[in-house]
C-alpha cells in the first residue's frame, strides 16, 4: 500500500495542529485522507497531543505539538503535516508510543 492514514475529531485550541491536515484544520466529523504519504504502509499508530506513525519498513512519522521535542526532529515546533523523524532512519524502529510531551521508540536492537 501506500502508507496512506486517515485522522477525525476535534483538535483542541491549545493544538490545533494535531489532526495532520495542515493549518485551520481542526474539526473532522468522519475519517479524512492525510495530505501526504509516508511512502509505504502504515502499521502502527499512537497519538496524544502529537501522533506518532510506523511503517512496515521501520521509519517513523510525526505531527502535531511538538512544543517540547516530543516529535523528535531537533526542535520544539509544531508539525501540520506528518514529517518523517530522520534521527531514526539509520535504525529499524518496531515500535512507537506517544506521551503527552515524550515519544518512545523501540528499535530491532532493543536501543
């Protein structure tokens, strides 16, 4: 498949980013389409105040508030869309779980 993923509801005033549909999107009554592809398929998601999307090849996407590091791209801005967390690309990551200001990432040698 593609890797696309789909989100809906209600993104809060304090984060209004964390839907993925990019800016002023902040209420989605049925499951919407994402704008961009992670390029393969998505097998994995967890989602907070930002989300965190896993593909079968083990690269990680995120968006959504990242107001303290937590989507893991050197910085503490937020993401409209899902970018793709280049920290991890040289790992296989299995598994993602997002906290409210963390994210956690288990690669295939446990790091």
């Amino acid at each position: 498949g593609e890797g696309r993923l789909s989100s809906c509801g209600s993104a809060p005033s304090y984060c209004p980013v964390l839907l993925g549909h990019g800016e002023g999107v902040t209420q989605l009554n049925m499951p919407t389409r994402l704008p961009s592809t992670l390029g393969e398929r998505a097998v994995s998601v967890s989602a907070v105040y930002h989300s965190l999307a896993l593909t079968a090849g083990g690269a990680v996407w995120s968006w959504g508030g990242g107001a303290s590091g937590e989507l893991d791209h050197g910085d503490e801005q937020d993401q409209l869309l899902p970018k793709k967390v280049e920290a991890l690309a040289a790992q296989r990551v299995v598994a993602v779980f997002a906290a409210s200001s963390h994210s956690i990432a288990i690669t295939t040698d446990g790091a």
